[in-house]
C-alpha cells in the first residue's frame, strides 16, 4: 500500500509493523524452524515482478518452499484472501513471526518499518525492484537496498547503472532478468476475463494512454500541452471512434484521474487493475511520456508514442531520452496525427522504428527475452536457500 504522511492511521500500522518486526526478529532465535523454507514476497501490491514469481512458484516451484505475499493493508489483504492468494498480514503477529523464521524475503519497493530484519536476522533479502527506471535515482534513494544480499536487475546496462549510479556493490547486483514481462515476451494471449472487467467492446483495438505520476514535480498534470483533461481526452476519443478503438485512461497507483464519461474511453488505474502486464497485452497502442511502463510495452514490440513533456524528476534519468524507441511527439497536433496514422497504417510503424526497439530491447534485457526469466530466478532462489 502506499503510505501517507498525513493520515494517522498509517502512521499506526507502521507502529505496529515495526513492533511486529522486533518480536519477529527475535523470535526467529526462539521459535523452531518450519518444515519447508518459506520465503516472502513484500510490496505495494502483488503485481508485477513479485506476482509473476508467485505464478511461477504455484507452477513449478511449491514442493521446494513455501511461499507468501506479505500485505501492510488489511482490506487488500482481505481481497487477496478472497482471490484464494496464500497472504501474510503484518498486523498479525502470528504471520510476522512466521516472516521471521522465513529463509528469505523478496521485495520491490523497500521494507516500511520491517529494515531491522536485514541487521537483525540472516534472512535472504533480495529486491526486484518495480520497472525500468526512465527516473534518476540517487544513492540514499536504497539504503536499505544497499544491505540486501542480492538485486536482480533486467540486463548489464541496469546493472552498470546500480553499479555506477545507485553505488550498490557490484557482486550483488545479479542482471537476471525481470519477470514481470515474460508473458509478454512469449506473447502468451490475452485474458479475455480482463477484457470484459474493464469492458472492451468485441472486436475493438485498444489505445491505452498511461502517464507516470508527478513524481518531484508537485504542480504536474496528468494530461499534456496545456490541455485540460476534457480536451485531451475528447480529441483522442474522437480519433479512436472513428476507428472502432477503445481508450483505455490508466492511472498509477500513486495518482488519480477522474471518471469522465465517453462511449468509448475506460478507466483502469493501477490501484483497481494492477495487472500491468494483462493490460499492455491488449493494448495495441501505448502512449506515455516517461512511464517506466514503456519499457514493459516494448516486449511486445508494438507502436508506442511518447509525449516529449519536462521530465518530473529532481535528479534526472537513469535511463535517458535516447530509449524513447518509438515515436515522440511535442504537441496535440502532432499527437493526433501520429495517433490516426498508426491506428490506419501500424506496419509503417513497424518499418520505421523496428531498429530502435531492436537497439532498446538488447540493451534494457540483454538475452532475458526468452519469457523464462522467472523460472531461473527461483531456480537460483532455491540454489541460494539451500547454501545458507
């Protein structure tokens, strides 16, 4: 879940969690150890990386060790539940101790109040992080990252990057691979159940239009060149009707945008549809600006138009401009133009930029493009458990 400062509440389950944490890590020294290693999966949300290491162990992995995601959020620990999802809650002690006799933990967005467990415990702490960052990050952005044992990264380039920019020591920095776009790289189907939760119309292409937050910049809009959300939508609507397209709006999970009302647009944040990957898999077009979604969309090696707008970050790219590997446009015009064309014509698209998603996808995956990345990384998961 995302924590806000100004709500007490959050402030009390961080009390608690970091509480829980101090019992769990001594417990871990009194409690006897589980049949089976357990290991633990901790972020936001199940998504992304963290969720296709879980589909991955329920396939293949379950008679090895068990494994949990681990939820700061009652209620989404509840929908979790709900969904048949094998969850652990940091508001229960009998689960935070259970997560202190676990053999690792495995996060993409940092610890909350847990960090004591990496000083405290010898735990397994590795993280996968949570996209391919456009964003600059800056060393004491991970100081927690930077005692893990292990960070897998999606290629070298990445890994010179947390090397040489993020200071991590290079030994732990494993360029493994990112999980959370296997599917997309093996091209597997879409769901159709997704399809009709977020209600595409049969027969439909899909258009999906996802910005990144205001990241550093407090006074950004969702919605580029100075257009209000209205405009910018009905100008894009109009396009895609026209075509039979569906827009789909998606917000992240850190920002909202409201429900506006068009036969043909829908509304899927990543708060109430946190399957990214599901998404990029019906969409035919993606438009973003510096979304770290850009880099997920490009395994599937299809049209992409990037809105040239500032960059809201304070201390400037990990990844720069030069990895926009599709079309970048600077005003609405220009944007409507390419929009119509590609939706008429894709394979011109494809003629004119199939070097540089080529020249992109070599450098942020370098040979994990084979869709099995999650498979060897809880092989070598196992392999670690196993030696320590």
């Amino acid at each position: 879940m995302k924590i806000y400062k100004s709500k007490p509440g959050h402030w009390l389950l961080l009390i608690r969690q970091g509480l829980f944490t101090l019992l769990a890590a001594a417990g871990r020294h009194l409690l006897p150890a589980p049949d089976k290693p357990t290991v633990i999966l901790y972020g936001h949300q199940l998504s992304g990386n963290l969720s296709a290491l879980y589909e991955e162990w329920q396939k293949s992995y379950s008679d090895r060790f068990d494994l949990y995601f681990l939820s700061l959020d009652p209620q989404y620990s509840q929908t979790l539940l709900s969904e048949g999802v094998r969850v652990l809650r940091c508001g229960s002690l009998s689960d935070m101790l259970k997560t202190g006799r676990s053999s690792a933990i495995i996060t993409d967005h940092g610890l909350h109040a847990m960090s004591p467990l990496v000083r405290l415990t010898s735990i397994l702490f590795i993280d996968v992080w949570h996209g391919i960052p456009f964003k600059g990050f800056v060393p004491d952005d991970f100081r927690v990252q930077h005692q893990y044992d292990e960070v897998w990264v999606s290629s070298p380039l990445l890994k010179e990057v947390y090397v040489h920019q993020y200071a991590f020591d290079e030994e732990k920095v494993i360029p493994n691979g990112y999980a959370r776009v296997d599917k997309l790289f093996r091209r597997e189907p879409p769901d159709p159940a997704l399809k009709v939760r977020a209600d595409i119309p049969e027969g439909h292409s899909i258009v999906l239009y996802a910005p990144t937050w205001q990241q550093d910049d407090k006074g950004r809009e969702l919605f580029p060149f100075n257009q209000t959300q209205d405009n910018f939508i009905e100008r894009l609507s109009s396009i895609c009707q026209a075509r039979e397209t569906t827009l789909v709006i998606r917000s992240h999970i850190n920002a909202s945008i409201d429900s506006r009302s068009y036969d043909n647009v829908r509304y899927c944040s990543m708060k109430d549809f946190p399957d990214a990957e599901g998404l990029l898999m019906l969409a035919d077009i993606l438009i973003c600006d510096w979304s770290s979604i850009s880099f997920d969309y490009l395994a599937l090696n299809r049209p992409t138009i990037f809105l040239d707008v500032p960059p809201p970050f304070k201390n400037g790219f990990s990844l720069d401009k030069r990895c926009r590997f599709g079309m970048v446009v600077s005003d609405m015009d220009e944007l409507s133009t390419c929009l119509e064309q590609t939706l008429k014509n894709p394979e011109s698209y494809s003629r004119q930029y199939s070097e540089s998603h080529e020249a992109v996808t070599a450098a942020v995956y370098g040979e994990n493009t084979d869709g099995y990345v999650a498979d060897r990384q809880l092989n070598h998961l196992a392999e670690l458990i196993c030696r320590y």
